[in-house]
C-alpha cells in the first residue's frame, strides 16, 4: 500500500495499491467523499500512466491542483520508487 501526503487540497492523504501496473484500492483521507469515491471507482484497474495523463494538472477553482491532481502526482512518485 502506498501512502502519499497532500498538498493544496482538502484530502490530506491518498492510499493506493499498483499490481501489475494497475491502479486499485484507492482511498482519500478528508475531501469531498461522494467525489472522491467516484473517482477512485472509475479509475481502479486502470493503467497507471492512463491516470496520470488523464488526471495530471487539473485545478480545483482558485488552486494551481486539485485532489485528481494530486492522485496523480502521488502516482508519479510510486513510479519512481519502484524503479529506484
């Protein structure tokens, strides 16, 4: 399970799982959680780098992120350790 901290966003912190390169069991601490449940349903068993692209630089009104946005920002730095 990956833990990542956010920033910027109401959700203070994101909870996934990669199994075979497959984003799943997504879960957001805090936030909007009729919002944020459905978008953790859309995107589970979906590709990680589907995500990341799909989801990469949204805002949220006056902020320069968003919780989708940060879902995939945390998504990029599960990428970079598991190659590490």
């Amino acid at each position: 399970m990956y833990q990542y901290s956010t920033s910027g966003v109401c959700a203070q912190n994101i909870e996934f799982d990669i199994v075979d390169n497959k984003v799943v069991n997504v879960r957001f601490l805090g936030g909007c959680n009729g919002n944020l449940q459905g978008i953790s349903r859309l995107i589970e068993g979906m590709d990680v780098q589907d995500v990341i692209e799909r989801l990469s630089g949204l805002e949220c009104g006056f902020k320069s992120t968003s919780c989708p946005d940060q879902l995939a920002q945390a998504l990029k730095v599960a990428m970079e350790k598991a190659v590490d």
